[in-house]
C-alpha cells in the first residue's frame, strides 16, 4: 500500500464550505483501485469511498474526486455530491437571480431629467407679487392672468432649485418707468436679468414706501443685471446703497447700465459693494449724494 497526502481546495465557481490547509491521508489497495479509508483530520470523521464515488458507511465526508471539498449526505451507498451538478445547479441560480433584479428594476419609476432654468418676459410695469406656487409653473401675478411683472418675475426666479433663470425686462416707450410701491427687490439666487436698454427700461424707487433702495443683492446670489436704469433709491435712517447694495459674499456684474439719483444718509448713494464682487463695465454711476462726512 502507498501512503499519501493531498491539500485541498474551493472548487471555482460553486459555493462550498472553505477549509484551510485540510489534509486527507489515504490508503489505496493497488490491486483493486479501491480507497479503504478517507480521514478528514479536521473533523475526525471516517468514511469509505469506492471510485465510482459512493459512500459505504453512514457518515459525512467533504472529498470529491480531483481533491476539492464536496459536501456529501449521510446515507447508505448514497453517491457523493456531483460537482458538475452543482456547476450547473449554481449556474441556473444566479441568472434567476439576475433576472428577478432585472425585473425589478424594470419596475423602478424613471428618473426625471433636470429642469431648464427658465426664461419670464415680464409684461406689466406694475409691483405685484407671484402667485404661488413660486418654483414651478409660469410668471403670473394670480392664477391663469399670464401678468408677470418685474417683483413677481425674480421671486420666481430666486425660488427656482438649482437657481439659473433670466429675465427678459422690455424697455417701456413714452417715459414709463417700472415703478416700485411695495419694497425693494431682493435678488437671493443665481438670475441673469436683461433690460432692453437702459434710456427706456427703468426701474425706480422713488415711490416705495417706507423708502428704501432699489435692489438688495443678497448673501451668496449672483446676479448679472444689463440694460437698465436703477433711479429714485432712498437708504434712509443709517442704512447704506441707495442704488444697490450688493450684500455679503454675492456677487454683481453690471453691464451697459445706468445708476443715477439715488441717495443715502449713510455710505454710498449709488452702489455699496460691502464683501462681495462687483464688476462694472461700460456702465454709469453718477449724481447720487451722500452726507459729505461719509467715505
């Protein structure tokens, strides 16, 4: 008889219990061809095998030919697990499997696209506020009037997730100016606002009561405003920018546009830049007043 010892292994791509460094010592009879004893050194458990791969006693043992470990029931004579068939069984899981995820990610609803920043043309010079809902749907100052007007235009505008819209404000013709009666306006998102040009498309504060400037650019907007005139602002009782006050981290570009005859009882009759970016090209700041004693 010849004495050996095999290591054994997971076979590829069927599940099985790994066992680390299992050793099996054999005893063959030459004549015969058949394997006597089979000790699993781990488990401590006997078995007799014959070559065509039957079990003689009634016990476990975890030996397959080609010297990976195979699960094999308890049973009289029973044959030891097929690997081949456990390939095949494991095979026809796994594209079960696929198929059910497939399925339900069929299921799944789509996900939608992200929206386009919008575009509001306004249409009226008056103040009126937007008609809720304020970030979705069109500019309109109440249900189904399609009137969207300069104050109720931006509110949609900051109220727009992701931020990004424009604003088409048309110039008026025979000396009409967009005249603000409620506040001033507040810009707090990413807008782009184009006037269409700045002798006809005005936009004053002189009639705002309690007074006030004519535009607020809030923490962290940016806002680039063009063809348009900012008139009539009044930052009264300390308050400063009485044109616009470009607020906090945010950040203005103003192009091709007119900042005149606003005033302040404190800091900067046109435009207070108080920690933020404001770029000024081809514009013109000029005749807004100030107290003398203010820098």
């Amino acid at each position: 008889m010849a004495n050996s010892q095999l290591k054994f292994g997971r076979m590829k791509g069927v599940a099985s219990t790994p066992v680390v460094a299992a050793q099996i010592t054999a005893a063959s009879d030459e004549r015969l061809g058949i394997v006597k004893t089979v000790m699993l050194n781990e488990s401590g458990r006997r078995a007799q095998l014959t070559t065509n791969g039957n079990i003689r006693r009634r016990d476990e043992a975890r030996v397959s030919a080609g010297g990976f470990l195979r699960s094999a029931k308890r049973g009289e004579n029973g044959p030891m697990t097929n690997p081949i068939g456990l390939i095949r069984r494991g095979s026809a899981f796994l594209l079960v499997g696929l198929l059910v995820t497939l399925l339900a990610g069929a299921n799944l609803p789509a996900q939608a696209a992200p929206l386009s920043p919008p575009t509001f043309t306004v249409n009226s010079p008056f103040d009126v506020v937007a008609s809720p809902p304020l970030d979705s749907g069109p500019c309109e100052t109440a249900p189904g009037n399609a009137t969207c007007t300069l104050r109720a235009a931006i509110e949609k505008a900051n109220n727009f997730p992701g931020g990004g819209a424009t604003i088409i404000l048309p110039a008026l013709s025979g000396g009409g100016v967009y005249a603000l009666t409620i506040d001033e306006l507040t810009i707090t998102s990413t807008m782009t606002l184009i006037g269409g040009g700045a002798a006809n498309t005005i936009i004053d504060g002189s009639a705002i009561t309690p007074t006030t400037r004519v535009l607020f650019i809030g923490p962290a907007a940016i806002a680039t405003i063009s063809g348009v005139t900012v008139q009539g602002g009044r930052a009264m009782g300390g308050d400063s920018g009485g044109g616009i006050l470009v607020y906090y981290h945010s950040a203005l570009t103003l192009r091709d546009s007119i900042v005149t005859s606003n005033t302040t009882t404190s800091y900067a009759g046109g435009i207070l830049n108080d920690v933020s970016t404001l770029t000024v090209i081809d514009s013109i700041v000029s005749n807004n007043t100030q107290p003398c004693d203010a820098e």
